[in-house]
C-alpha cells in the first residue's frame, strides 16, 4: 500500500501517562524513539522494574489513565535542560527536578496527595536507565494517528473524538481513513527521516478518558469493535533513518 500525507504535529509524553507536550520538531535516530518521551513512569506499588536489567511492564502497574482518570487532571511540563517538571492544577503548581533522587520523591508524595484513594499503592518516580523508555509496546519507539480515522470514528459515533485520547507521537493529516492498518513492515517518511512500520495500535481503556477533564466518557473499545470489527487505531514505527520532522513535513507511506 502507499498514501502521502503530511504531519500535521508531534508530541511527547515525559512522564507515561500524563498529559502531552506539542514540539515544534523531533530529531529522530535508529534506535530511538522520540527524544524525552516517556523517560519517567510512576509505579503505582511494586512493579517489578528492574533499573538493572531494565524489561518492559505492563501499563497497569504504573499510574495511568487506564487505571487512574484523574491523572489527567494533573497537567506537566518537563524543561529538558533544566530537568524540572512543573504540574498544574485547579489547586495551584507543583515543580520539581526529576533528575535528583529528591525531586523524584517530592513529585511521588505530591502525586499520592492530589491522587488520594484513587492510587491504590505506594507511588514512586522511576526514570529509565540508559536507552530504555516506559512504551506500552517495546517493538513501536514511534506511535502515529491518522487524523482522518479518527474524523470518520467521530462523523459515525456522532460525537467529536479528541485525536489526544490515543496519545501518539506523531498527527498525520492525508491519509484515507484506516489505510495505515494495512500498513505493517511498509517504509514511511517522517520529514527527513525513514521509518518502518512495525504493527497497528491495539487499544485499552485509556482511550475512554477525556484528556482535558480526567474522566471516563466514551467506550471507546466497544465504538470501535461494534463500527468496525477490532479495536486498533494508529501504527506503531521505529526509525530506520534519520532525519528531523518538522510538522507541514511529508509523511509517505510506501511499500
């Protein structure tokens, strides 16, 4: 299959979980995903993650929206130079340097505070040793949304779908709705930079959380399991050259 379409914008995610940051660009490389994108997790009681020989865990040890809604009512800022994160909300702002064994453990007592009965274990703030990053899927270093699929979900449930609920990397704008489900092993462009497909996005209850008010308002498995028969939105992808993307950027897909 091929499409041509264009990245209409990019995001990050410092701390799994937590609300998104737009960028004006990413430098991707092999091997890597999106630069500070998911760096940080917090454990919701013991997770079994081993900075040592660090290994994928399952989302639902750590504080998510799968688990916990009202994580997005917390609403960060990481500074990349500074390492601070800075967290909003209606209470008031919460800062800290995630780059010290301290700040981290302010943030993890700050979170148990705001989260209260919602957080069913002992929180703490893990930051991932060396290249290792808190994905859902270790395969996929890039998630991408095609806005169009997204715009079809919405015309045929009959109500607007944020594109922020399924937390992807990167927006493309192009594309006919769903082709980039047939997409696996293909080659695309990223801007300047060549990515392999590597699979479609299996979706979880994370999706049925409003991102701006933090809390469950759409079944959105059920939606996309009755319209269309699976419960897949977006791609997976890992950069195989690289090269920086910028949005306005080409996003072309080819076999």
């Amino acid at each position: 299959m091929s499409a041509a379409g264009r990245i209409e914008s990019l995001w990050r995610y410092p701390v799994k979980g937590f609300t998104p940051e737009r960028l004006d660009a990413i430098d991707f490389a092999p091997g890597v995903g999106v630069p500070f994108d998911r760096v940080f997790a917090v454990e919701n009681g013991p997770s079994g993650f081993d900075p040592e020989a660090p290994a994928h865990v399952a989302k639902m040890r750590f504080a998510v929206l799968a688990s916990i809604p009202k994580v997005a009512r917390a609403r960060t800022r990481f500074d990349d130079k500074s390492n601070q994160l800075s967290v909003e909300t209606d209470e008031g702002v919460f800062t800290a340097r995630l780059d010290e064994p301290e700040g981290r453990r302010a943030f993890a007592r700050w979170l148990q505070d705001f989260l209260g009965e919602d957080a069913s274990g002992q929180l703490q703030v893990l930051a991932a040793p060396r290249a290792h990053r808190f994905y859902d899927d270790p395969r996929g270093r890039v998630s991408i949304i095609n806005l169009a699929s997204v715009r079809d979900l919405s015309e045929r449930i009959g109500r607007p779908v944020d594109p922020l609920r399924f937390r992807a990397n990167v927006h493309v704008e192009g594309w006919p709705p769903w082709i980039e489900l047939d997409a696996a092993g293909a080659h695309m462009s990223l801007g300047h930079a060549t990515a392999r497909v590597i699979a479609p996005i299996r979706r979880c209850v994370a999706t049925h959380v409003d991102p701006d008010r933090g809390v469950r308002d759409l079944d959105m498995l059920e939606a996309l399991r009755g319209l269309y028969g699976h419960v897949l939105c977006g791609i997976y992808a890992d950069i195989i050259d690289a090269g920086r993307a910028r949005p306005g950027d080409d996003a072309e897909v080819r076999p």
